[in-house]
C-alpha cells in the first residue's frame, strides 16, 4: 500500500511488476473497503490493514509516521511492515523514483520474508545501496 507521500504512479508501476508473481499494490485512493480513501488519516489506514489476514506492507514517503507516537504504537499494534522512501526521492524525477522502486523490490520481499513485523526500513537511492532498519 502506497500512501498520500506517494505518487499513484508508484503504485501503478509496482503493481505491474509484482502482479506477475500474484501480488498486488495499491495507493491508498484505492485499497479495497477503506472508507476514507484518499482522505483517511494514517490511523485509519493503519487500522484498516490490521484488520485483514494477508501480508501488508507500506510504502511513504513521509518519515515522520515514525515519530509520531500514536502512529508509531498503530504500526506496532498492526505489526506492518513499512517502508519510507529516503530523503533524495523528493528531488527526484518520477520516473527514476519508480525505476528505483522496481530495483530495489526483492530487497523489500526478501526483508518482509526474513525479518519478523512489525518492522521499518529506509529506501534509499541508489542502486548498490542497502535498505536501512529504522527504529519502531
């Protein structure tokens, strides 16, 4: 699930990589039953993906979702597994961010598979770069 500090574009771009392999991505205008859509707070949309059996991850671009210590306690509760794109991706082309994204994909399925939630990682930019744990 893609959320508001992410383009649509992302999501789209993700979903047509990793459908092939019976996976889906969404921007968060368009997850299934979530009442607010686009409107509805993080709260809300952490709730609402509690609340279903499958694996959810996220992707922000906003890293202040793990300051904030409602949110931050949410996502424990949740036990989600974030993803928060690095600084760089704000001045960065669209289509280079989505090119990033696509790259950097198995390295978010491998730590979604490896590493128990909930968990927060950073994205960064640039290719032969890791993905970084942050604290939850």
């Amino acid at each position: 699930m893609f959320d508001n500090c992410t383009s649509p574009v992302l999501a789209s771009t993700v979903d047509g990589f990793i459908s092939y392999f019976g996976h889906h991505a969404y921007h968060i205008k368009d997850v299934p039953g979530l009442a607010g859509g686009r409107h509805s707070t993080d709260l809300e949309w952490i709730r609402h993906l509690e609340k279903h059996e499958q694996v959810w991850i996220f992707v922000s671009g906003d890293g202040r979702i793990v300051r904030n210590s409602a949110e931050r306690a949410a996502l424990r509760s949740a036990r989600l597994h974030g993803f928060i794109l690095a600084a760089a991706y704000q001045k960065t082309p669209l289509n280079q961010v989505a090119a990033m994204l696509v790259w950097k994909w198995p390295e978010v399925e491998a730590v979604t598979r490896l590493v128990a939630a909930p968990s927060m990682h950073e994205i960064p930019i640039g290719r032969n770069r890791k993905l970084r744990a942050l604290p939850l």
